[in-house]
C-alpha cells in the first residue's frame, strides 16, 4: 500500500477505544480524509509516539497516512505535530470560531475532494481570529468555504421568484437563500436581513487576492457580522439538513 505524506489540520476528533483516535483530517494536498490512529495515546518506555501523543482538534500537523480506496476509514501512520494554535486556546471567542469553521469545513468537504487554495486560507485565518480583525476575517473565510463548496447562496436574487433583492430582504428557516420584499409576506416565519449587511458580503467576495486571501477586508463589528452570520449558518444547516452543534456560539 502506497504512503501519503501530506501537512493536514485536524477538523474532527473522536477518541475511540482507550488508545485510539478517529480523525478527519484537511489535506493540503489530498483533501479531507478519514483515518484511524491506532494507539494514538500509546507511548513507548521512552516516551516516544508516532503520534506525538495524539492530535487535537485544530492542530496542523505533517501526517503519513495509507489511503484503502476501497474501506471507508484510512489508516494514520504518523503525526508530527507543526502548530498546535496555543494562543487560539487561551482566547474563547476565537476557539468558539475556530470551532465553527472545523465542523462547517468537516461536513462541506467531500472526502479525497482537494481544495488547497481553502486549506492554506485557513492556515492564514486560525492565528487571525486572535486579533482585532477576528469577526471580518472569520465572515470572509466562512464566505470562501462556501464559494469554494459550492454552497454560497446568491445575495443579489430572490430564491422563490428570481427577482431582485433591493429594499428588503429575509430569509426562512426551513429552507436555504433570501426572498424579496414581494414574495415576503407569504412567508410567517421569515427572518429579516439588512441589504446593506448582504451587500458587504457580496463586496468581500469581490476584493482583491494575494495567494488566495482577501486583501484590505473592511473592519466589521458583531452588530454587522452577527446577523450575517445567522444567515449562513442557516444557510448551511438547510443543504445538510442538520443542525450545526457550534452554529449557537458565533452570533
Ligand atoms: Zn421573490
């Protein structure tokens, strides 16, 4: 069986029996993958571990691992550990996004499906959640997995009618896309959203790149990025038809 060495950051994590782990892993190169890390938690008398003692959620890791194309669950055969994102740790409101963007990144990505320009965006945007710009760069970053996913609802078209969304717009929880101001009464339930917030978004899509990141985001505050944050995560739990166990803690 041919090894895979690839660098990956560690989107999911299940311990599984006393020793093992579960991970689903972001590939620069391969994708996202499936694999067991068996005897994860093992060391030898020395203290040494193919793992490095297991990886943790958000870790980046250079990892080894064998792909059996025709089995589910891939086997991890080493783990170096690179950055395990210590000052994301200490700061709560980043680890809860950082969070986000795993679990989104986890359930969007199809498995051996590469996306690298997303995986070194990511690379870029954990150690900026930390920062003054965290709430622009984590709207610009869940933007771009969205784009990439091929999953970003339009901000410019009503989802019932086609039409133009202008003066008002809403949305409703039970299904994905904005409605317009003429289809809107129909719907009771209807969630509404500032025009001006969906425009900003549209924009940041539109800024220019440098290797792949947004260049000279606008400075954003939670009463601009919560509500747009709302929106796409419903956005996201409407196209998986589940609920995101994270969604609760980013507006
Ligand atoms: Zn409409």
């Amino acid at each position: 069986m041919p090894l895979n060495r690839d660098r990956a950051i560690c989107l999911r994590k299940v311990e599984f029996s006393e020793t093992s782990q579960i991970l689903t892993l972001f590939c620069r190169r391969s994708g996202s993958i499936r694999v067991i890390a068996k005897g994860a938690h093992r060391r030898t008398k020395e203290g040494a571990s193919k793992f490095d003692g297991g990886a943790d959620l958000l870790d980046v890791g250079d990892c080894v691992f064998i792909d059996h194309s025709s089995r589910d669950l891939g086997t991890l055969t080493e783990w170096k550990l690179i950055d395990g994102h210590i000052p994301l740790r200490t700061n709560l409101r980043a680890m809860l996004l950082a969070q986000y963007l795993a679990e989104i990144l986890s359930l969007l990505l199809g498995e051996n499906d590469p996306h690298t320009p997303l995986f070194d965006r990511l690379r870029v945007t954990l150690p900026a959640l930390t920062t003054p710009r965290v709430e622009e760069e984590f709207l610009a970053m869940q933007l771009d997995v969205l784009n990439d996913t091929g999953y970003l609802p339009s901000f410019t078209s009503c989802v019932n009618c086609g039409g133009k969304i202008d003066a008002r717009a809403a949305y409703m929880p039970q299904r994905p896309g904005l409605i317009c101001q003429n289809c809107e009464p129909a719907y009771t339930d209807r969630i509404a959203i500032n025009p001006r917030l969906l425009g900003i978004a549209g924009s940041i899509l539109k800024l220019p790149r440098v290797r792949a990141v947004p260049q000279r985001l606008p400075r954003l505050t939670r009463a601009q990025t919560d509500p747009l944050n709302a929106f796409l995560a419903n956005q996201i739990q409407q196209i998986i038809q589940r609920r995101l166990n994270t969604a609760r803690y980013i507006c």
